[in-house]
C-alpha cells in the first residue's frame, strides 16, 4: 500500500512570494490533515478535511494561508504571502476514519519550506 | 483545551540502557486516544502505538512498553536495551473529540554507541 505523498520536499522563496503544497492521501483515507511544524516543536494543525468538507481550520492563518480538497482526494496548502516565520515543515497526514473514533494518522514526508 | 506535556527535552544513553520517555496529558473528554510517533532524522512520523482511555492494560511490543495510568494521566514509553537506530524524536500525541489531535514538543532521544 502506497503510503502518503507529498511534493515538493523542499522549497526556498522569498519573503512575500507565494508558495503551494500538494498532498495525496492513502487511498480509501477520507480524513486529511496538514500540519506545521517549526523546528524544535511539535506538529500543530492548520486545517483537517472530512472528504472535501472542513472539520477543523481554527489555527489556520486564514489571512495568508488557504487549503483545499477537491473530490475528497488530493490536497493543496498555499501561502500567500510568505513571511519569514512560515519557515518550518509542513506534513500531510491522512486517517482511515471507518470507525467513529479518532483513527491513527498516518504521515507523509514532509515539505521543507525555507523563507529568506 | 488539550494539552501534551514531555518535559524531557533531550535524553542521551549508552547503548543497551534502558530509558523511560515520559508524557502527561490534559483532556476534559472522557473518551480519548493516545499516540506515540517517533521521528526519525529523515523527518517522516511514524506511528508506533495508539491507546484508548478505556483500556488502561499495559503494552509491550518487542523492546518497546507503554505505561498508561489515568490516575495520574501519564502515559510513557519504555525503550529497553536500547539500541543506535532508536536515536530520534519521540512525540506523545492526544485526541479527543472530533478526532484533532494535540501534539506534545517532543523528546530527542540520543542513543550512544
């Protein structure tokens, strides 16, 4: 079974460009999460799709940063624009969800973003 | 509010020791999931153990153990004989309701040969 991919692994922009992620999930996994991580911390959530629906986007800075699923599969992450503290590492995770309760994330590698 | 505490930072030990990862939680639900992840330097998250609050048993897996306690609302993880590829950070995770999860800051663990 494919595992999550994610691209591009790195990327180096400018303060103030803009900058998008792609995620692609397990197949069959209907929930999808995109988190932060900045180094030294742990995972923070920006947003979390149910299918193509939202369920959570409250630590998403709406002002700058947009995410979407369409058809509940694939998912995109933009910054828009970028300042030097989106500097950090942004995961695609993806869960099963068949049984009601909170299911085991399984993660992607990872995008590196770097903000000069 | 949830909330994950692993208060060590960083540990180092020598090789074949044993170390003990420690993880506090805070939660108002009654139901809850608890996780670990390791993460090795290549940065990819792995699953290693998933616990419900309703099954405070004890695990263990190979060289790997879980202590849940809700009493005390720990729940920490046990490497014996430690080994150079366990070198990694370590995070304990919560999930409550509606499935989002709260990581906490992580545990580097240094495993010296």
């Amino acid at each position: 079974e494919a595992g999550v991919a994610q691209s591009p692994r790195y990327k180096i922009i400018e303060k103030r460009q803009s900058v998008a992620f792609w995620c692609n999930p397990i197949s069959g996994h209907a929930t999808l999460y995109w988190y932060q991580q900045i180094l030294g911390q742990g995972p923070k959530l920006l947003i979390q799709f149910q299918n193509n629906g939202v369920v959570d986007d409250s630590q998403l800075p709406k002002d700058r940063f947009s995410a979407e699923r369409l058809k509940g599969v694939d998912s995109t992450l933009k910054i828009q624009p970028a300042k030097l503290e989106d500097s950090a590492v942004y995961l695609c995770a993806s869960s099963q969800d068949q049984s009601g309760g909170p299911d085991t994330q399984y993660f992607g590698p990872g995008t590196r973003l770097t903000v000069l | 509010a949830q909330k994950v505490t692993q208060a060590q930072t960083e540990i180092s030990v020598v090789e074949k020791e044993d170390v003990t990862l420690d993880c506090v939680y805070e939660t108002r639900d009654t139901t809850y999931y608890l996780f670990w992840y390791k993460q090795p330097p290549s940065g990819e998250l792995v699953f290693l153990i998933r616990r419900n609050s309703f099954d405070e048993q004890n695990e263990i897996s190979g060289r790997y153990s879980w202590n849940f306690q809700k009493s005390t609302s720990s729940f920490n993880f046990t490497i014996t004989a430690s080994q150079v590829v366990d070198s990694a950070v370590y995070f304990c995770a919560l999930s409550g309701g509606y499935q989002k999860v709260t990581f906490g800051t992580g545990t580097k663990l240094q495993v010296i040969p």
